[in-house]
C-alpha cells in the first residue's frame, strides 16, 4: 500500500536524519526530492507546491526541540504536514438524530460501489446497527444478484424491485421498507456508469430530493489516481458529496488520490478498502496512513484489529498452558489461525515500528499459502501426534505428508518451526517481566512460525537509530550477539 510513495519519501528524509545541525541547503535538497516524489506518486501539481511550501516554511529557522535531533525534526514537520492534507482528523458518518441513517453510495462503474456498500453494511453492524441495504442498481447486469450474494455473506437484509422498476421508486419503497423492519441504517446502491454523463447526474439528483440522505458518499478506486480526484470534483460540485471512500487502497503503490482528493475537493475520506475478502471497510485515520508512509507503523490500527479478531479466552487458555510447558500442536496451531485472523502478514507487519528497518524482510515468504499448508499438515496428524511429535517417525510423517498433499520436508520444517517457538514460549515464561526488546522482537519472529520462515532467521538487528525498535549502536538490546558469543568463548 503506498509503496512507492513510502520508500521515495523515507529515501528523501533519511539524509536528514542524525544530523546534528541542519542548513538551509539541506532542507532544500530535501524538499527537492519530497517534491519529485509526490509527484511521481500522481499528486496534484498545486498541493504538492503548498506543501513543499509549508514544510520548508516550518522547517527553515525554527527552534528545535530538545528531545529531537533537526532531521527527526523535520521529519516531524512532514508527518503534520501529510496528516493535514489528508483531512487531519478522522471523519465519521453523520448519524441521524431520529433514525433511520440515510447513505446513498455514488461513483462510476468499476469502482467497487457495490462490494463496498456490503462491506459498509457490516462495519455498520458490528457497532450494534441494523442496516439495509437497496438495491437501486438496475442498469449493471447481475448488479441486484451480486449485493443480495453479498448481503447473504454479511448477513444483512437487501430491498429491491426487480430491474424493471424505476430506480427512484425503488428508494422511496426502500425507505418504507426500512421502517417496516425496524432498520436504523438504510445503504443506498446507486448505478454508475462508465464516464460522467447528464442522466445520471439527473437521476442522482432525484434520488437525493426523495430521500434526503444524510451522507453521500463517493466510491472511487484509489489506483486510479488523479482520475479519482476528477471525478470527485465533478459528483461534488454536482450532488455535494459528503466523503469519500477510497477501494482497493492496498493495491495503490503512488497514493495520488489518497493525498489529493480532500485537499482539492475539500471531500473527507471516510473509509478505505483493503483486501478482496468481505471484510468491514476501515475507517480512514489520516495520521495513521501519514505514519506508515513515513515509515513509522501503525501501532493503534493494529491493536484495534487485534481486540476486534483476537479469541481473548482462546488467548488466555494458551498463555496458561504455555507457562504450565504444556504447549503442544494443537496449541501452535490455534496460534498461527489467530495471526491469519489479523489479516495478511505483510500488512501486520508493516504496521509495526521499525520492521521497514530489517534488511532483507523484502526477501522473507510471507505468504498466506504457507500457513494453509501448516494447517493442513497438522489437520492431517493424529490425537496422538499432535499431543506428542515425538512420536513422529518417518513413516507417521510420510502419512501425514500424503495425507495434506505436501511433501516430508515440509512436515519436517513444520516440526522444527513448533520446537523453535516452544522452546521461546519457555523463554519467555522464563524471563517475565524483565523480557528485554531483543526478546520481544525473537517473539515476533515466532508467532506463527515465523521464526522458521525462509530468510527471517538470518535477517540482522535492526540498526541503532531511530527506528521505534532501536536500542543503541549495535542494534536492538544493545551489544550484538556476535559480540556475546565472542565474549562466552574466550
């Protein structure tokens, strides 16, 4: 997500960083290189001029703090200056005061409206609403069939007429429906087409008069960049849209859009799709993104993921067996299904602090394939076996091994990857609260196996610096292990 935009920034700052006095120059050749690469990622010419602007403004004479170096100030002033032009804070949905919550889901065709008012629908009911959904969409072949496919997924209800109503019927009877259900959120699905043209415009307008929606919000794909921000130009200055929701974010490498669309239309971003799977839409935090981008994590968006995926009870039965040295593979395996629970690995792991640090943790499979195929080796494996790998011998694992469709390497490899974090949860429980960074980080590497995954064994520490991981020179936890080991030898 935003990939290319993050690493030409964090490149642009990093001359800056550890610095202990900054020149006019240097910020000028900084601000020459974070302007060729907002560019580059489709920004808008005019915000990427104000913006340069601004930081330079702020960032040339002014007094540094004392727990900063000037490049960590500077970078400081990037990260206020990216939030602000994505809206600063987070923007909700307007709910009524006297229900229901009208939302109407404008956009063109291809842009995911449809997928996206199903997603919205379930972010809608997992805080308590009972939401319904319209199909107004009568143009789109199988539009009408796709959200009640959909709705079947969420679970949550949808009104249509047909394809042969009138779309602006078909809302006026939703709302009726509405009320008869008893549902507090109605999601409106409107028709989009391939180009902006009058008679959408015109029948958007009379479904707004009919309605009276208290959020209108515009669904445009995020890949498109500087198209996006066109289009919703035009819808705003056409129906007054309300906010925006940004599809298939986590496909956008240049993050044009996701920087452009409120600064020029004045539109909040509201939500964000991520993924292909039927999952909420996210609310959309621009100091969260602004973070990530620089590189910096997204601690509070994983931890909210965490309390909302995570099996709490399932977690403290766990705990208890790991320090009790009960830990078997029934136990590694539920571990491993609640990481996937977080969603996929790579976007966990760019949200924490310092993982962009890690030379080489490009190269690491993190592929959710891997923990499929781990599933199914132990799926494949006795009562007995997973109570007791050691009872594996080199027939019960050729079984096993047939029996999942992988080969003997893998089930070996699995073994390995279940002894290694054993033996750490021992570790762990061992250390308490006196468990030190270079502990936690060893923890990482083993949740879900990790610390058997190909090449994340032989990354480095992460390097002394600024990273939300550093602990001195020698990376994390101070001295090297290299040094250690040299040390216990002589």
């Amino acid at each position: 997500m935003l990939e290319s935009l993050s690493n030409s920034l964090q490149s642009a700052l990093s001359r800056l960083r550890g610095k202990g006095r900054l020149s006019e120059a240097d910020v000028q050749a900084a601000m020459r290189e974070v302007r060729l690469a907002l560019l580059a990622a489709d920004v808008n010419v005019k915000v990427v001029r104000d913006f340069v602007d601004r930081v330079r403004e702020r960032a040339v004479g002014q007094d540094v703090q004392k727990s900063l170096t000037p490049g960590q100030q500077v970078v400081k002033i990037v990260y206020e200056e990216l939030t602000e032009l994505m809206g600063g804070e987070q923007a909700r949905i307007q709910m009524a005061a006297k229900p229901p919550t009208v939302v109407m889901l404008v956009g063109l065709q291809g842009a995911g409206k449809t997928t996206a008012i199903a997603k919205l629908g379930l972010a809608f009911r997992q805080h308590q609403h009972r939401p319904l959904l319209v199909a107004a969409d009568v143009y789109r072949p199988a539009a009408i069939d796709q959200l009640h496919v959909l709705g079947k997924q969420v679970d949550i209800p949808v009104f249509d007429m047909g394809t042969d109503a009138n779309p602006v019927d078909i809302v006026r009877q939703g709302m009726l429906e509405a009320e008869r259900q008893g549902a507090d959120v109605v999601l409106v699905d409107t028709a989009g087409r391939l180009h902006i043209d009058e008679s959408l415009m015109d029948e958007l307008d009379e479904m707004k008069r009919v309605i009276q929606p208290h959020e209108i919000l515009l669904v445009v794909d995020a890949m498109t960049g500087q198209d996006a921000v066109h289009v919703a130009e035009t819808f705003h200055q056409r129906l007054g849209v309300t906010g925006v929701i940004l599809t298939k974010l986590d496909g956008d490498a240049r993050g044009g859009a996701a920087l452009t669309v409120r600064a020029v239309t004045g539109c909040p971003i509201k939500y964000v799709g991520l993924g292909e799977k039927i999952e909420p839409l996210e609310p959309f935090h621009p100091d969260r993104l602004a973070s990530r981008i620089l590189g910096m994590g997204d601690v509070l968006s994983l931890i909210e993921r965490a309390q909302e995926r995570i099996d709490l009870d399932k977690a403290k039965e766990m705990e208890a067996r790991m320090r009790s040295s009960s830990f078997t593979l029934n136990d590694f395996q539920e571990m491993f299904r609640q990481v996937r629970n977080l969603g996929p690995l790579d976007q966990v792991m760019k949200m924490i602090p310092g993982m962009n640090k890690i030379k080489g943790i490009e190269n690491v499979d993190l592929n959710d394939k891997r923990f499929i195929r781990m599933d199914a080796i132990i799926s494949s494996m006795t009562k007995a076996e997973r109570e007791d790998p050691s009872i594996m011998n080199a027939s019960r694992r050729r079984r096993i091994a047939n029996g999942s469709g992988t080969t003997v390497r893998d089930v070996n490899q699995l073994l390995n990857q279940f002894e290694q974090t054993r033996e750490m949860m021992k570790k762990m429980t061992g250390m308490g609260k006196r468990l030190n960074r270079k502990g936690a980080m060893g923890a990482l590497k083993a949740m879900g196996g990790l610390g058997g995954l190909p090449g994340l064994k032989d990354l480095p520490q992460i390097p002394g610096g600024e990273g939300a991981f550093s602990g001195g020179s020698e990376g994390v936890g101070g001295k090297s292990r290299h040094h250690r080991s040299k040390k216990k030898r002589k």
